[in-house]
C-alpha cells in the first residue's frame, strides 16, 4: 500500500473486451476502474449512491480527473483499486485513487479526482453537508484534510 494511508480497496480482474489492439488496458477503462473504487468507498462509509439520494436535494459532479498511466495492465490480471479521500474543502473535494497489480504488487496507475457539490435546481456550488464531512471524518481519521 502506498503509505499505509489507503484503507479501503477494490479487487478488479481485466476483461478481454478491455484490452485493446495492444494488448493492454485501453486508457479510456482506468477511468472507470477509478470510478468503481469511489462509488465502493462511498458505499462503504455509509454515503446512499442512489440515484433518488443523489438527487434528492444536491450533486456530485466530477469537475477534474487527473490520471497517470505508469505500467500496462493486462488481460486476465488481478488489479487492487484503492480509495480515499484526501481533501474536502467548502464546496469541492478530492478522490485519490491507486491500481497495482495483485500478484507483483506493480503500481499501474494514480488519479486524482476532483468533485464539486452543487445545489441540485439552482446549478451552483454550495457547501458539503456535514451529515458527509462526519462519515470521511470517521473513516479516513487524521488522514483527510479539512481546507477552509
């Protein structure tokens, strides 16, 4: 684990029809394994990732995603998705992500991903529920950052 700051984790397997004509995980899929370990994080704090909680009375958008592809990832190998949340400020807050490969331990990529919470009929940002910052809080400890 990349320092020991990642307590929560995702195994994946590559699928044939994610590998392109280099035999390779195509780009375009580490976007979604990262988006499987942060839809699995939330799950797991206690965050409701319904579509009628979601929309209930804010949302959640992604506002910036920053990847780093380091090693290919191939077919049939197993991928360890490891989440956090490394910052919540007033209205927005950061995913960072890491794939390694089960077996070899081999970093194949990071992400950060940046999410801005909006009010959900006036299309602005407004402030993180609190109800939010307790659950981060509780799980992540002294390991996220509260930025004012």
């Amino acid at each position: 684990m990349k320092n020991n700051l990642f307590k929560h984790f995702v195994k994946l397997r590559v699928r044939n029809f994610e590998v392109d004509w280099q035999n390779i995980v195509h780009n375009s899929i580490y976007l979604q394994y990262f988006e499987i370990g942060r839809v699995e994080y939330l799950k797991n704090i206690g965050i409701d990732v319904s579509a009628k909680e979601i929309n209930n009375n804010s949302r959640v958008v992604v506002v910036r995603n920053e990847i780093n592809y380091i090693s290919p990832a191939r077919f049939d190998e197993s991928l360890i998705v490891q989440t956090r949340i490394k910052f919540i400020k007033n209205s927005s807050f950061g995913f960072e992500g890491i794939i390694t490969e089960e077996k070899t331990k081999r970093l194949i990529s990071d992400n950060i991903s940046i999410h801005a919470w909006l009010h959900q009929k006036k299309d602005i940002s407004k402030r993180i529920d609190d109800a939010f910052r307790r659950k981060v809080k509780l799980f992540e400890g002294k390991n996220v950052d509260f930025i004012s």
